[in-house]
C-alpha cells in the first residue's frame, strides 16, 4: 500500500497537485486493496503532500481500523461530517491546497463539500495522479489477469458447448456462468446475441431460441482476485448466414491492423484509425459503431480509451481491448475482442483461445 501512495505523491509533485481526493470505489480500492461500503454519507480519503487521512463516517469506523492504520477523523449523523473534514484537511497540511484532484467518480455531493471546504482552489479528475498509474499493470496485476483470461477461454469454451437447436440465449449464458463459479470465479457480464440479436453491441441477454443456421455473439467476463476478464468471440450453428464469412474475414483483418498499430509511443486515435480503415475500406465503415477498445483493471471499462479522438500515449504495461466490430440490423453482428498487454515490441494477447469460427454442425 505505502509504495503506492508514494507514487501518488510523486505523481502529485510532477503535476503540482497539492492534494488528491477519493471515494470509496475502485480508485480506493486499487490503493489500499479495500473500500469502505459507498454510501451516501460523506467519505473522503486525503492523501497530502506529506500525510493522509480518512474523513470517515462513524458507522464504518470500526471496521476499517481493522485495516489500516491511517488516521481517521469520523463524524456522525447527529453532528455531520464539516468539523471531522476540516480537521482532515488540517491533519495532512492541505487547508490551503490550491490545485486538487478529485475521484471522478465520487458522489457529486462528496466533492461538493470538500471544493466548499477549501478557499477556492482550481481542480483537475484523477488522470494525471492515480489514473496514470492504475493504467500501467506490474507483473502481479498481469498474473491475475492472465488468470482470469484463462478462465474466460474456457468458459466461453463452455457456452460453445452447450448451443443446439432451440436452446436459449439465457440456457447459454447459464452453461457460461456456471464455468466461472466452478473455477471461483464471479461472472461479471455476459451478452449473448443469436441471429439478428448479434447486431446490437450491448444485446440483452434473451428467451431467443437458436435456430439453425444463426451466427452467435458471445461476450463475457468474470473476476477472480482483483481483476476481470473480458473476451468476445463468434460461434455459428450449421452454414453461416449468407455474406457472413466476408465479413467476419474483415473484422479479423481489423483486429491485427491494430495489433500491428499498438506501440508504446503510438497514440491511443491512431490504433483505433487502422482497425476502422480496415473496415471503411471494406465498405462497412457506418457499421462499425463503437469506439476500438478500452483499458482493463480493477473496472471493466477504464482508461486508455481507444477512441477516434483519444490522444492518450500508449505505454509499456497499459492494458486494453481491441474489439472492431460489424453489426448490420436484421441480419447479424460481427465483433471479435481480445485483451493485450503493452509490451515494448508490441500487444501481448492474454487469451489463448483461437478468434478462428466456432462452427457446430
């Protein structure tokens, strides 16, 4: 925990930040590896130049000391919490913090109350503190990633198995999620998308019947330890629906554009600019819906965002999706989706499941 506060401060003198704010969630978690429960009574992890402190509600605070040993200033519902934050305020030498960086993810009114506490200062989000370091892995983030990798493959290995005539969408994803908890691990997510429900990109999962000859969009995770999975890949029961092989060829050749594209150095636009060229060039441009990609950690979706217009310089350990897709309505949806790891020479691809056509006879 304390190394990484260290490279928060770091961070924070790099970017002449005084002081950085958090909420219980994810940002909190990746800290210290815990997270009060988030609720609506104000929460505040302080972490100045020098020190840090919780502003704390009374009701979590036994529970939490069982955990750090990081001051703790609480408050209760009978007094509020304003006196126990200008005390935090005070304790880590930020009373008079100009520049600040807040959890854009905190309750609203969590910030609300710290920005009233402070004489004005001028504020920026977490991405150039906390969000630029979540975005590189180290070699234990990687393991337990690849761990959950893993267990993706075979889960979606599981949810091949069970297609057949007439099952469910829901029956597949059932199949799906009972392989995540026979390793440990908690199912995250799991879009099914038969026939023409492929061609929604966040289908929900239904009482569809698979019918012969659908193509068949399975995009999943789970989570054990810390990180999740996530991983799409496409299946067809019998013959494929006609022009369905051209364009699965086309998303295929997308993917590896931006794998060749995918450099330390390269900037997060131009990775998502070879895949969509592909696939413009191709004639589907209008077809392909989404952004590129998006950064994997303790979130599921979290920077870099591999978008048409994202700047961010991709770096060594960043970890992220490529996932073009296809999605023409009525027809079917074409998206074939792997998680990499920034490598200096290029994206190391954590599953080791082929994006080869699953076809069942």
């Amino acid at each position: 925990m304390q190394h990484k506060i260290n490279s928060v401060r770091a961070r924070m003198k790099d970017n002449h930040v005084d002081l950085v704010a958090l909420g219980p969630g994810s940002h909190m978690n990746w800290l210290l590896g815990f997270n009060p429960s988030p609720d609506e009574r104000p929460c505040l992890l302080l972490i100045g130049k020098e020190k840090e402190a919780f502003l704390m509600p009374a009701v979590n605070e036994e529970g939490i000391r069982q955990k750090t040993t990081i001051a703790m200033n609480c408050w209760n519902d009978a007094n509020g919490p304003d006196q126990a934050l200008k005390d935090a305020l005070t304790y880590t030498d930020s009373s008079n913090a100009k520049h600040i960086a807040i959890d854009e993810a905190m309750r609203s009114h969590f910030a609300l109350i710290l920005l009233e506490s402070l004489s004005n200062p001028s504020y920026e989000f977490t991405n150039s503190t906390i969000g630029a370091l979540r975005m590189r892995k180290d070699q234990a983030e990687f393991t337990n990633l690849k761990e959950n990798a893993l267990i993706d493959d075979r889960a979606m290995q599981a949810g091949f198995a069970a297609i057949k005539v007439g099952v469910t969408e829901l029956e597949i994803g059932e199949a799906i999620n009972k392989h995540f908890i026979s390793e440990g691990a908690k199912p995250q997510f799991c879009i099914v998308g038969s026939g023409p429900n492929g061609a929604f990109p966040h289908h929900h999962t239904g009482n569809r019947k698979v019918e012969y000859g659908d193509s068949i969009l399975i995009d999943i995770g789970g989570r054990k330890g810390t990180f999740p999975s996530d991983m799409t890949r496409m299946s067809v029961l019998g013959e494929p629906p006609e022009g369905y092989l051209e364009i699965h060829a086309i998303v295929e050749r997308a993917v590896q554009a931006a794998m060749l594209a995918a450099r330390p150095g390269v900037m997060a636009k131009d990775v998502d600019a070879a895949a969509r060229d592909v696939i413009t060039e191709a004639g589907y441009g209008e077809f392909f819906v989404h952004r590129l990609g998006h950064g994997l950690g303790i979130d599921i979706h979290e920077p870099p965002y591999i978008t048409a217009t994202s700047e961010v310089i991709l770096d060594e350990g960043m970890v992220f999706s490529i996932e073009p897709g296809v999605y023409l309505q009525g027809r079917f949806g074409v998206r074939l989706e792997e998680i990499v790891i920034l490598r200096a020479d290029g994206p190391e691809i954590l599953s080791e499941l082929s994006r080869k056509l699953n076809v069942i006879n």
